[in-house]
C-alpha cells in the first residue's frame, strides 16, 4: 500500500510531458508514410530528409506538433503531420527513440 502510494506520488509529481507512446503502433504507422524519406530504421534516406532514429521523444513530439500546427513551417512535414493525432504522435516518437544508435566521432 505504502508503496502504491509513493508510486502514484511519483506519477502526479512528475512533468505533464507527452503521454507514453506505443513504439510498436509508431512503427505500424511510420512504415507506411514516414519511411520513404526517414527510412525504414529512422537513417534517412532523401538527401533533405533528418534522422529520426534514437532521437529524443519530447523533442520528436514537440517538432510533429509544431509540424501539425504549422508552427514549424515545412511544406511536407507539415502536409505528413496534418492527420495525427495525440496518440499517433506519442506513438512515432516513441518508435523512433526506441531505434537505437552509436555516435562514434572521427578519430583525430
Ligand atoms: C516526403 C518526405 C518526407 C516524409 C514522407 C516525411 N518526412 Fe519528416 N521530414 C522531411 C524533411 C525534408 C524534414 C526536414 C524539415 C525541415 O527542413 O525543416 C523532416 C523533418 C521531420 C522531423 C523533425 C526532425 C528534426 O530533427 O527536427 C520529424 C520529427 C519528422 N520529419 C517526422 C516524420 C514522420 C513521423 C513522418 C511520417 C508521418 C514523416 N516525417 C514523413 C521529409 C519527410
């Protein structure tokens, strides 16, 4: 029970972020209209196109909203996050941070 309680005090505590995402559905949804240009596994595959895979979800839902609302101004990004929803949005993000990713820097 105590400890119940210090999980739901947890919960309430922490930030109103986006709501948890379901990677499986993103995948269901970005494999048919995002991967063209992001790629199947998130590396990019149009030149003008950025790499969604291991990105940050807050990040990646913040830029499809603004995308969807038209705050961040993107002819095509704006037209593909025209139709989603909440869900859709929570759900790519978290496919596309689920994608994981190694950074190795040139040697010098
Ligand atoms: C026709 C090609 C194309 C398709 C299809 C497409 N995108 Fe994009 N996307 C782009 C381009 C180009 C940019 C860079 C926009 C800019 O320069 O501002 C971008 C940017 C983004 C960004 C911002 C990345 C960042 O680093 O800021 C996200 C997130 C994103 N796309 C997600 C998606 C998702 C999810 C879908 C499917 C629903 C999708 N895109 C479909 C071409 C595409």
């Amino acid at each position: 029970m105590r400890l119940a309680l210090l999980g739901l005090a947890l919960l309430l505590a922490s930030p109103a972020v986006a709501q948890d995402g379901d990677a499986r559905a993103g995948r269901r949804l970005a494999g048919g209209r995002c991967a063209v240009c992001h790629g199947n596994d998130g590396i990019a595959v149009q030149p003008d196109a950025p790499n969604l895979a291991g990105q940050n979800p807050i990040y990646l839902a913040a830029q499809l909203r603004a995308f969807r609302d038209k705050v961040r101004v993107h002819e095509q990004m704006n037209l593909m996050a025209a139709p989603l929803s909440e869900a859709d949005i929570a759900n790519l993000a978290a496919w596309y941070a689920a994608i994981e990713v190694t950074a190795t820097p040139p040697g010098r």
